[in-house]
C-alpha cells in the first residue's frame, strides 16, 4: 500500500529531538539569571569577606600586641589597599581610588579586659552598577567582629 509523503518534512514535532520545550527556556534564563547575579554581587561579595579577614586578621595580632592605634592604623591602611576603583574627578580625569574609603575614626576597636575579648565594627559604602539595566545600587556593608584575646591553655607541658 502506498504511504504519503509528510508535506512538512522540515517541521518539527512536540516531543521532537531538538525540540525547545518551556523546561529548557526557563533553564536556560534561570542560568542567565544567575551568572547576571553572580557577575554584579559577586566581586563585592568577595572583597566584603576579604576586609573580613583583614579584621580578624588583625584581632589576632591584638592577642600579643597591645598597641591599639598602631594596630588600627594598620588595618585600615590595609585594608584600604585590598581593591581600587577609577572614578572621574571634577576636571574630568580619571582617578584610582580605594574601593573601601576607610578611615581611623570610622572603626570601633574596642578592648575588654574580662573576658579578655575585642569587638571591631565598622560600614562601608558600594555603589554598584547593574550593566544591562544602566542603573546603579547603593548598598552598606557592615563589618561587626568580636573576637576572643585569651591566650589559650594547651594543658600541661612535658
């Protein structure tokens, strides 16, 4: 018996093999969604828990040192250098700044005697720019640490 000829060869059939079903698009955006996020929260992310752990750093140095300003100064100073960010200034020209504009008097160091402890806080400002949409964010960052000074006691030594 003779069989007829499909008269559309080329279109495709629900259930096809290539077919783009709304599983694979809404795959495909929440995948897009994603790395949007990812690209404009990450980095600041990032740099949030590296001044983290400048912080701590710093609280375990406080441990031996008890000089409170020098280390203070240092910590903003480094923390300071951890990222730059290139801003136009009022003549038009580029400028590289620290992305975390911190100062001394911003941060709270401060030291308790018992329990020996240090409590360190301080924000921090971001302006972040969300590419496709031509919009900027404006977020705070708060870092509020505190931090055990006790020296720790190992037990017995041979």
């Amino acid at each position: 018996m003779p069989t007829m000829a499909d008269p559309r060869p080329f279109a495709r059939h629900p259930g096809a093999r290539g077919a783009v079903s709304w599983v694979t698009l809404l795959l495909v955006l929440g995948l897009a969604t994603g790395a949007y996020l990812a690209v404009v929260f990450g980095p600041p992310y990032i740099l949030n828990y590296e001044v983290k752990q400048v912080v701590r750093d710093y609280g375990n140095r406080a441990v031996k040192n008890p000089r409170d300003a020098e280390l203070v100064e240092d910590m903003v100073l480094k923390i300071r250098s951890l990222d730059r960010t290139t801003v136009v200034d009022e003549d038009g020209r580029a400028k590289s700044v620290p992305t975390v504009d911190l100062r001394v008097q911003d941060v709270t160091w401060e030291r308790t005697a018992e329990p020996p402890t240090l409590h360190v806080a301080f924000e921090y400002p971001r302006t972040l720019e969300l590419p496709i949409f031509a919009r900027t964010v404006d977020r705070i960052y708060r870092v509020d640490v505190t931090m055990d000074l006790q020296l720790p006691d190992w037990g017995p030594t041979r």
